[in-house]
C-alpha cells in the first residue's frame, strides 16, 4: 500500500520509507501508510514565509474572501467522493456531512465575512482613532497586518475535513499561509481534501502546505511571527505548548482541547413537555453522531433529581433504536470510532466511570452491527451511566472520548452551576428550558469556564444548530480544561492572525497609512462636485462643503407636523426651557439631517446610486431657530466591491452652526457606479 504523500515547498513528497498503516474504522483493512520522513520541515516553514505570504499580502481581504468563495465552491463539486472515503474512518453519511458540509461552510461564512465586515485593502483598522493631545496634531489608531509566518494547524482525528478548514479559513483571509499537519488515523481523507484544493488552481503559491505523518522537528523552526493551532488531547496540548522553542519565541499557541461538556435540563421540563423530549434527543444525538467522537459532545446529563428515572427511562427507549454498523447500510445510524485503539481507549475511560455509577444502557463488550464484523471494526453500542452522587469525582474528571454520556442529579439550581462548573473548562453547554430566569442563573453562572452556551427550547428549536455545532460567526475554544483558546468567532478569528500595532502620528500620516480619512487631515475641494465622480476618481478627502442655510420657526413647526414628531422641546417653549439642556425651542435632529442632505446631494443623475444608511449618528450642540448650518462632507473611505460594478464610500459628515460649533457629526454611505469601462 502506498504512503501518503506530503505536499510542501509547492510539490508533492513521497517519503522516504514505507511508513505506518492506516486502517478502514469499519473493516479494518488497510487503507494506506503515512510517514513524515525526508522532509525538510524547516524548509517547508520558509518557502511559506518567503512565497506564501507575499503571495497572500498582494491580495486585499476582499480578494481573498473572494478566493474562499471560489474554493468552497469547487469542493462543493467533490463532496460525494469525500463522502465516500469518510465512510472508511466509520462516519455515516450524517456524520460526513457534518464534517465536510461543515468544513465548505465555514469557507463560505469567511468569504461573506471578509466581503461585509473587512475594507478591500491590506490593512485592518482597528477601532476609533484616538486624540493624543489638545490641538488635534497628534493622534493614534490601532491597525492590524498579517504576521509574517506560517499558521501550522495540528488537528485532531475526529474532523479530517472541518477541522483543516475552520483554521485555514480565517488564517487565508488574514494573508497567512497554512501547513496542515493531520491526526494520522483518518489523514487519508484530510489528503485527499487538500489534493483537491490544490488541483483547484485557485490558491496562490505556497498559502497552503500539507504533512503527513509526524511533526519530527518542525516545531523547533518556528519563529515569533508563525502559529500553531493545535486539537487534541489537553494533555498533548499541554506538551506542545511548553516546548522549549514555543515558549522561548513567544509563538501564539491555540489549544482546542476535548472537555467534559454538560447538558442542563431545566427544573420546568417535566415529561411532556417540548423542552423535556428536546433534551432528551439532543442528548442521544450528541452521543451517536461521530460515534460520539466530538469534542463538543454531552459527557455530563444534569437533570433534576426527581427526574433521573424519567430521563434514563426515555434516553434508553431512543438509544435503543439505533442501528450501529457499516455507514454505507441505510439503516445504520451510528458507524464505528475511528481505529481499534480507539475503542480500547474508551473501554478503559468508561471503567473509571463505572467506579461512581451504573451502565443503565450498552454493553461495551457486547455490540450488534449491521453489515461489518463488530471485532474486525471499530464498533461500540452506546453506553449510558447513571451516577446518583453527582458530587463524585470521576464523571468530573474522566472523559470517555466515544459514545459515552453520565447523568447526573442535582438538588437547586445553585448545585446545577455548581456542577457544571467542575468540569474546570468546557467547549460547549446547553440550557434546555423555558424559564428564563433558571436559564439566566445558569448561563451567568457558568459562563467563566464555557467557550459557548446554547438555551435550547421550543421557542428556537427548529432553528437551533444543536448542542455540538460550532459556527464560524461564533468563538469555538474554551477556558481551562479544554484548552484556554478560541477558534473562528468571525473577524476575531481573523485577527487572531495578524499582529495589532498602535500608530501615533499626525492626521495626515495617519490617513496615508489606513487609507482611510482622519478628522484634522487635509481636504480637497475640487471643481467637480464629489458625486459626480466614478469610484476609481474619488480619492479620500476629496470634499464638498455646502450653506449655509438658516433653520426658522416655520421650519420647526412644519416638520413636527408633517412628522408627527410634537416631542415638547420642538413644540413647547416654556417647556424646553426647563430642560436644562436647552435655552428654548430647538430644531429636531432629524431637520438638522435632512437640511444637511439637501445642502451636499448633487441632485442629477451620476455616479452615487443610492444612500444606505448612516453609522456613528451624534447631536452635539442643540440647533435653535435663527442657526445657520453649513455641512462639510468628505469621503473618509473607499472600498470597491470585487466583481461588481459600484463599491461603497463612507463619508464623514459634520455639520456646524454660524459660531463654527458642530451640531451634528455622522457617517454617511452610499454605494458609487465604477467608471463603465471599469464594469466591462
């Protein structure tokens, strides 16, 4: 059989020895060998550095996000013959869809990430700009840039396809190249994942490098600018994050480690109920999907005490009617874990946890499979304890990593978070009730040790993603136990990547460094009104500066009828003078808007095609009838949109008063045509 190949310094590595065999989870044949051998993992780490990231850094987010789409499409197209070789590491088709389905999904939400929520340009502004000093010549802004490294991502054998590309996406998006280094038992098909995105042709040169096998020396070549993102064992993260190098080089370490997660039915979720049959089902789903393999997985089942019976009783009427077996039978609902090793490896966790409880469900010696061989594969039924001293140790402590869960009593609500806090660090949780003020008491009570908690009910259920599905909008991580790092959490994860720099510097340096126009740098006024310009002839500062225009009684008085708006302050003069901000009548904020609109538009047909909305909206100074507004606007930022025919620009709008007063400041956007020749 035929060892894997290794894909680093932009071609293919066949190692230099015939390497270890890898086995098919549901037959136990061979499927192939893998080994790290006569790679140069120095080497592999600088062609990254020297060709993967300048490639990336000639891209803007945009184009990458664009390049995601792009590559999650094409996978799209494979997606049956990924299924297919997920079968063999025992998955369902469920359970590969969940993997692989999941993985392309998260490609796809960077993508929409990067083209919403990031500038198309190469650096990343960072919050507001700050005032440094009184006269407005010194300011500062935080700004983001790609570290200059590589992203080594160390993955698990749970998720041979989503565990890749949950880390590849947001570090691709940053501009830093990846080496995916695969759990050895299901790295066949995380190969032939990364086979497939290379022959895509969409990654630029060196943004993506594979080894298979061993990591060998590879962590002593890191430098301060690469990251590892491990998944694992908190034991296995514990020694890699204290490795000589890694602790000397400062290098950033993110741990995604397995965690003795909880599910929390609440006290109003009695049988019959709809939150009472949603625990129960989430709970044996968490248990069979991936053959219970997830590190988001239920362990730990904390149900009132009063009610274990009733929750033992319905968890084991479900339980029993799943069908283990080979995934590629259409009845099997759950296939094997992933090698025999695994297996043993809970049968010797599940032991300890019979020291505190009882098998109430599942014989781990004994299981019925459809279509395999249950010694020849990796098979085990699911097994369910029930441990009536919820204050024991063991199911605090002891994770069997397969189709293993505990239930587990508690007394008060205060006992719950009690227990659910022991597990000293948790990926995931979940509140299963309707009463939301046991749901607050929860969710506040334990939110210190959990990356992510999910209040399920009948209110959200069918839109629920479940207990154990992490989203690429959301953090996936969690304090302690399970590792202390956060994983994807959208723009976050993205900046996860790149180095934050405080810039203090004059407003006009400031602009020339962000792109982006900051208060007390340099305008222009041009004779071409701004909005008679195409998107690629407007340049930041370009400005207009319109008034004034005198606000009078009439005004007032005709817009709070024609509004509605008879707020007192408009409309009650011995009223607005008792409010303590006010000398009498004012003008509504929204008149104060609207005239500000009518002095800078350019009525005619051009280029601006549409006003979207205003952002960061302040009323500065109360507007009385007789003030006369003058409106400065200047374009503050230009972002063209990758393979459409307008961008958006972002204009700074300050409107002021006849003593030079601002009474209003906001952000307005509009969407702006490309020149014609530009579309086609």
């Amino acid at each position: 059989m035929a060892a894997l190949r290794s894909f680093v310094n932009g071609d293919w590595h066949v190692p230099s020895e015939d390497g270890a065999p890898l086995h098919d989870a549901v037959t136990g044949e061979e499927v192939a060998r893998i080994s790290s051998a006569g790679i140069d993992m120095a080497g592999a780490l600088e062609y990254g550095r020297t060709r993967g990231g300048p490639a990336l850094g000639e891209l803007t987010f945009h184009q990458r996000a664009a390049l995601l789409k792009v590559l999650a499409s094409h996978l799209l197209e494979h997606r049956e013959e990924l299924y297919a070789l997920s079968a063999r590491t025992g998955a369902t088709l469920g359970d590969s869809k969940f993997d692989i389905d999941g993985g392309i999904g998260v490609l796809f939400g960077y993508s929409g990430k990067g083209r919403r929520e990031m500038p198309n340009a190469k650096v990343y502004v960072d919050g507001a700009v700050e005032p440094l000093g009184k006269g407005g010549t010194f300011v500062g802004q935080h700004i983001c840039t790609p570290l200059q490294g590589v992203a080594v991502q160390i993955n698990a054998f749970n998720f041979p396809v989503w565990g890749p590309l949950e880390k590849f996406a947001p570090a691709f998006l940053a501009g830093v190249p990846t080496l995916v280094k695969p759990a050895s038992q299901t790295a066949y098909l995380t190969h032939r994942l990364v086979e497939l995105m290379i022959s895509s042709g969409v990654l630029p040169e060196g943004s993506l490098q594979l080894v298979c096998g061993g990591v060998g020396d590879l962590l002593d070549h890191l430098t301060d600018q690469d990251l590892v993102s491990f998944t694992g064992s908190a034991a296995t993260g514990q020694r890699l994050r204290a490795h000589p190098n890694v602790a000397a080089r400062s290098v950033r370490f993110n741990v995604e480690a397995d965690s003795l997660n909880c599910s929390v039915l609440g006290p109003d979720a009695v049988p019959g109920t709809d939150e009472f049959a949603l625990f129960v089902k989430q709970l044996v789903t968490e248990m069979t999907v991936k053959a219970g393999q997830k590190c988001t997985a239920i362990r730990r089942a904390l149900v009132p005490a009063g009610r274990v019976d009733d929750v033992v009783q319905a968890a084991s009427e479900r339980l029993s009617k799943v069908v283990v077996g080979n995934p590629a039978s259409p009845e099997v609902r759950m296939g094997a874990l992933a090698s025999l090793e695994q297996r043993e490896e809970v049968r010797r966790s599940l032991k300890a946890l019979l020291a505190a409880g009882t098998l109430v469900h599942g014989d781990p010696e004994r299981v019925e499979v459809a279509g395999a061989d249950a010694e020849r594969g990796a098979f085990l039924p699911p097994l369910l304890v029930r441990c009536d001293d919820a204050d024991r140790a063991e199911p605090h402590e002891v994770e069997a990593f397969g189709p293993v869960s505990t239930i587990l009593p508690y007394e008060s609500s205060e006992h719950a978070v009690d227990l659910a806090r022991r597990g000293l660090g948790s990926l995931a949780g979940s509140v299963v009730t309707a009463d939301t003020d046991f749901a607050r008491e929860v969710v506040v009570g334990t939110a210190s040790r959990h990356g992510r908690l999910l209040v399920l009910n009948r209110h959200n259920a069918k839109e629920s993603t479940g207990h154990g599905s992490p989203l690429p909008a959301l953090v996936h991580g969690g304090p302690g136990r399970a590792g202390g790092g956060e994983e994807m959490g959208g723009v976050r994860g993205v900046l996860h990547h790149m180095q934050r720099t405080a810039v203090q510097a004059d407003p006009d340096t400031l602009t020339a460094i962000t792109g982006q126009w900051v208060p007390g740098s340099g305008r222009t006024v041009t004779d071409v009104h701004p909005f008679r310009k195409h998107l690629e002839d407007l340049r930041v500062g370009d400005t207009v500066v319109a008034g004034p225009r005198a606000v009078t009684m009439a005004d007032v008085e005709h817009f709070a009828e024609f509004t509605g708006d008879t707020f007192y302050a408009h409309t009650d003069d011995e009223a607005a003078r008792a409010n303590p901000f006010f000398d009498g009548r004012v003008a509504h904020g929204y008149l104060v808007v609207s005239f500000a609109a009518g002095l800078f538009v350019e009525p005619s047909p051009g280029p601006v095609l549409a006003n979207y909305g205003l952002e960061n909206l302040r009323f500065l100074t109360p507007t009385y009838p007789g003030d006369e507004l003058t409106v400065t606007l200047t374009a503050k930022q230009i972002t063209p949109r990758v393979n459409a025919e307008h961008g958006e620009v972002r204009w700074d709008a300050d409107v002021t008063n006849q003593d030079g007063e601002s009474v209003a400041k906001y952000d307005v956007l509009t969407l702006v045509a490309k020149r014609p020749e530009e579309k086609a």
